[in-house]
C-alpha cells in the first residue's frame, strides 16, 4: 500500500492506495484516497481531478495506414478475410506505450497464409506494444500483407474527416485518452464546523500506464496549469524619496528586461516562463518535462546539461541560444562551474 503525507498549514493531507488489481493487459484498476480534507474540498479536487485524467493525459496510437495495393477504405483483397476497413477498425484498438513527441512511423510485412497481429508491428524501440494478441487480418492465401503505420502521442480524440484522405494513405479515428474510466466519492464524518471529508478516486486505465501513473501525471499536468498563477503576486517599486510607493501588476515583458538590465535578475527571470520564448512545441514540452517553467530554470541549466534531455539535440540548443541573445542579450555556460 502506498502512503505519501502533505502537511498543509496545521493539517496533514494523506493519500493512499487503497486497491490496485490488473484485470488484463489492457485493463488496470486503482482506488485512491486522500483525507482528511474540509467540507466542500473533496468535491472540488474530485471534478478537477476527473478532468484532468480524461482530458490532459496523453496517449499512443495508430492514426494513419497506408498501401499501395488498398483502392479504397472500403475495398476487400483476395487473400484475406476481413475488409480493409475491418482491418482500420482492428489497428484502432491497439494500445501502444511511448516517451514519442509528435509521431512516428511503423509497418507490417507478413506474408500468408497466417493471421497477423499487434506482435508483427515493426516499429521504433521507444514505442510499446501493450497487448501484441491484438488480431489484425487473417490471410488465406500465400499472398504478402505489407502496410505502413503512423504513429502518434497526442491527448483528446481525433475523429478522421473526408478531407484526410490521401494517396494510399488511410487516416484512423484516435481515441487518445489511456483513461477508461474516472469515478469520485466522497465520505463525509464529524459534525458541524468540525464536518470532514474523505476523498475516493477510482481509476481504469487501458493498460498503457498504471492508474497510479495516471494520478501522478494528471496532478503534474493540472499543476503545470495553475503556475502562472503562482506568480500573480505584486511587487513594489520605491520612487524618488523612497516614502511614497506605486504597486504594479505582473510585470511586462519589457518590463522584465528593464529589471534584467538593472542587476536584478532573479526577480525577473523567475516570472518569465518558457512559453513566452515562443519555442517550438518539442522544444517546449522537452524543456517541461524536465522541470524547467521558466527563465529563471533555464540558465541555471549549461548547454552540456542540456544536452542530457531525452530526445534534445544539438539544433535545439543551438535554438535556445539564439533566442536568448536575441531577446536578452545573454547566453548560457557551455559546462558547469
């Protein structure tokens, strides 16, 4: 069972793992709890919760197939036993588990009489295959079943549209949440101003992550959402006699820049978060994903640390570089002092 404590002002938030069971590979259970909280706290946290494991986790699957001997989607081939479009429909229920940023490409190349599963993918060490029993065609005849597979890490749903056709190539629709399905209760005890609430969360995942997994992601993921709100706090700025002061909102990017220049580095670089460098996607969820939110985190990392990030490359340093001096006239230590 696991236990993780949180001491918040005079109370002491705990959550455990209450039950964990794997019912198959593409089915996993967990039941959580997190007490004691105040009266109306549960419900809160519970919806937010909920949300987010639904719509901000991210997911693996085949979005795209493509050959050249397939007229169309719903043609039938001599040789196997199910349509083409039968086929789309089987490759739509693989689960796949992967670190991949964007997408990726994968293929099959069997050839016949036999049946064809998930375990014939061919395709990239850091994608997963969670279930390979998963039926893909049934062939019949000595005939060669060759398809390429677009891979891809997204989060929500994909539903395929007319306009996503093209030559020989088959868009599939995803379903990328690895969420199955999110219940929360609630159990209330004590009475009146001292009433307390127990919160219950249930979690089924497809077998991609584990519901603990899924909690902890989640929870980063709706962080992640709430931090530029963590720096919302006003700052004084003293004038002339130092007796009179003028308190300003959040400052402004040039605003930040005025301050840089003054010496005060700190104060400005720690409220100016990545997403305000207009980096590329990749760079950016790089960068996040190894906790680093803002300017601040960024230049107390060196180009050779850098370096270090999964799936950073050269170009991408080289990148950040040039968007620093560029907008900040500053640059980033080459190695560690």
């Amino acid at each position: 069972m696991v236990r993780e404590k949180v001491t918040i002002s005079t109370r002491t938030l705990e959550w455990k793992c209450v039950e964990s069971r794997t019912d198959s590979k593409r089915l996993s259970y967990g039941r959580f709890l997190l007490s004691p909280l105040m009266k109306g706290q549960a419900d809160t946290i519970g919806i937010a919760m909920r949300r987010a494991l639904l719509g901000e986790i991210e997911g693996t699957y085949i979005t795209r197939a493509r050959s050249e001997k397939i007229p169309h989607e719903y043609s039938t081939i001599v040789g196997i036993q199910e349509s083409v479009h039968e086929i789309l429909m089987n490759l739509k229920e693989i689960v796949l588990r992967s670190n991949l940023y964007g997408t990726c490409d994968a293929s099959i190349c069997i050839k016949g009489p036999g049946y064809v599963t998930a375990q014939d993918i061919i395709s990239p060490t850091y994608v997963e295959i969670v279930d390979n029993t998963q039926h893909i065609a049934s062939l019949t005849e000595p005939i060669d079943f060759c398809i390429g597979l677009q891979i891809e890490r997204n989060r929500g749903y994909r539903i395929k549209s007319s306009n996503n056709f093209q030559d020989r190539s088959y868009p599939i629709d995803a379903v990328f949440m690895p969420i199955r399905k999110v219940n929360h209760s609630i159990h209330s005890y004590g009475n009146g101003n001292e009433k307390q609430e127990i919160l219950f969360l249930e979690i089924w995942t497809n077998g991609s992550l584990t519901p603990k997994e899924a909690l902890h992601e989640a929870s980063r993921n709706l962080i992640d959402l709430f931090i530029p709100f963590f720096h919302t706090e006003e700052e004084n700025l003293n004038l002339d006699d130092n007796q009179h002061k003028v308190t300003l909102p959040l400052f402004t990017f040039h605003d930040k820049l005025v301050k840089l220049r003054k010496n005060k580095k700190k104060i400005a670089l720690k409220y100016i978060f990545i997403d305000q460098l207009k980096l590329p996607p990749r760079i950016y969820n790089c960068l996040k994903r190894s906790n680093i939110y803002t300017l601040l985190d960024l230049l107390n990392n060196t180009q050779k640390d850098l370096m270090k990030i999964e799936h950073f490359r050269i170009e991408d340093v080289k990148e950040i570089l040039g968007i620093l001096e560029k907008q900040f006239e500053i640059d980033l230590p080459k190695n560690s002092f």
